[in-house]
C-alpha cells in the first residue's frame, strides 16, 4: 500500500528493530527532548532507502491485508507527509546567486496515532525529517515504545505528581504502572468526591490510552527562534559568514514572530535571552 509517499518515509513504531540510540533516546527526560539530543537525530538525507525492512513489509501489504485502525493510521500518516512536505517547499533554501539549494533547511518530525499521548511520543522517534506510526492495539509496540519510557515523560506525570506517583506506587517506568491492577491503583488514589478519576486516568494512561481532545494553544508565554545544526547541516564555528547569515535569518524570523503577536495580542516583549549549545 502506497499514501502520497507516505510510505517512503514512515516507520513503523515496534516492527523494527530498537538500536542502541533509539533506546538510549527513551530514556531522554522531558527537558533533554526539549533541548533536543544526538540520540533523536538521524541524517535523513538518503531518500527513499530510509526505512527497515519491517517498515516496508508493513507498507506492502495489500489493503486486504490491514485492519480497519492500519488502514486509518496509513491515511493519518499520508496527511501528515503532506503536511510536512508542504511547509518544508515553502522553505527551500536559496543560494546567493538566486538558485535553490539541493537541500531543504527546515524540516519537520511527525508521529501518528490515535491519541495525543501516544502521537507526541512517536514525533520525537525519528529527526529531523521521519515520522512514525505507533498503532495502541499492537502489544509489542506499546511494550517496547512505551512501557520503557520514565514516568515523567508522559504528560500530567510530570514534576511533583509524577514524583509522588512514582514514590507512592513503587513505579519508574510507564511499565511498571501498567503492571498494576486498578484495584490497586485505587487504594492510594481513591475517587474525590469531585467526581476526579485520579487512579483511572493512571490505569488507562499507562496502556497507552487517552481520551484528551486536541486544542488549539493557548497564548505562549514565550516566543522564540532556533535552529538544530547536525550531521549534513553542521556549522563550522570558525565560519564567521555562516554564523551571520543564520543569526540574522533566526533574527528576522524571530521579528516577524514578535510583530505578530503584537498586533494580534497588544503586548511587547520585556526580556530578550540568547541561547547557544555546542
């Protein structure tokens, strides 16, 4: 089964084989992701040959062959390639003499499941230009996706109630919760006369199901501009015309961001904070 190229540059969460960084990038806190790592950083350059072979068995079978929720994630995936192709065209780089690059500088990850939760894990899986399916009713890619992943990784687990959750239920792992019956979730979480569902939403959240309806952000507290630089877009830091062009298309961007949000929201910004990362 071919999706408007989707299947060119989609993997299949838990069919292929988990290396050494894929595991070591599971292991990632929430501030590390948000900083970023080698570890989610692969070199997509190669075209068409990006995927493992159980990825494209997944890829080939015949309609027939998949269930109602493949054939949903396929089309889920095909929008998403499309959506990522279309911002990455409006991007192509453009050389001092007015041709384009042969390569496009901004890219996008992408994940799709059935939920936020399980989506948001799969988009940090493959950078900086990849995607991943991650399908909830397939054990194996729970098991080895999902279930390795810190408490505090999943949303609503972090800070002061992912440690406590951890502390009060022995767990440090989304497997080790999934490994407790509700019962037993319930005694240390009993349901509050507000009708809250603490011990439920630990059961269910820990099998990689969430009911979260997908909103629209609410005003940022922050606005900013950056760019990653590895593998074939590494910078060299002796490279004094580089740097400036990129600190002044990062500063221009930034601008227009600023300008936007002035107008749209009546406020101005009162504190300005470079950030660089060797």
């Amino acid at each position: 089964m071919h999706t408007f190229g989707a299947s060119h540059c989609t993997t299949i969460g838990g069919v292929e084989k988990g290396n050494a960084n894929a595991m070591a990038a599971n292991a990632l806190s929430k501030d590390e992701l948000r900083r970023g790592s080698h570890f989610q950083v692969l070199d997509s350059s190669s075209g068409r040959d990006m995927l493992d072979s159980g990825s494209r068995s997944w890829w080939h079978r015949s309609p027939r062959d998949m269930s109602d929720i493949d054939i949903a994630l396929a089309c889920g995936a095909a929008l998403a390639a499309k959506a990522r192709s279309d911002v990455a065209n409006q991007f192509i780089a453009k050389a001092e003499d007015g041709a384009e690059s042969r390569g496009k500088v901004f890219t996008l990850s992408a994940g799709i499941s059935t939920n936020k939760t399980l989506s948001k894990l799969a988009s940090g899986m493959k950078k900086p230009n990849r995607q991943t399916i991650i399908n909830p009713d397939d054990d194996h890619a729970l098991q080895t996706l999902f279930h390795p992943l810190p408490i505090g990784r999943i949303r609503g687990l972090g800070a002061k109630f992912g440690v406590e959750v951890s502390k009060k239920l022995g767990v440090s792992t989304v497997g080790d919760l999934a490994k407790l019956p509700l019962g037993d979730i319930q005694r240390h979480y009993p349901p509050s006369p507000d009708g809250g569902e603490t011990a439920q939403f630990l059961f269910n959240i820990s099998r990689g199901i969430c009911t979260d309806e997908v909103d629209q952000r609410t005003l940022a507290k922050s606005i900013g501009c950056g760019k990653t630089f590895r593998n074939h877009l590494s910078l060299d830091p002796n490279n004094d015309r580089d740097i400036q062009k990129w600190a002044g298309e990062l500063c221009e961007e930034l601008t227009e961001r600023l300008e936007v949000d002035r107008r749209e929201n009546k406020r101005t910004p009162k504190i300005f904070g470079v950030s660089v990362s060797m």
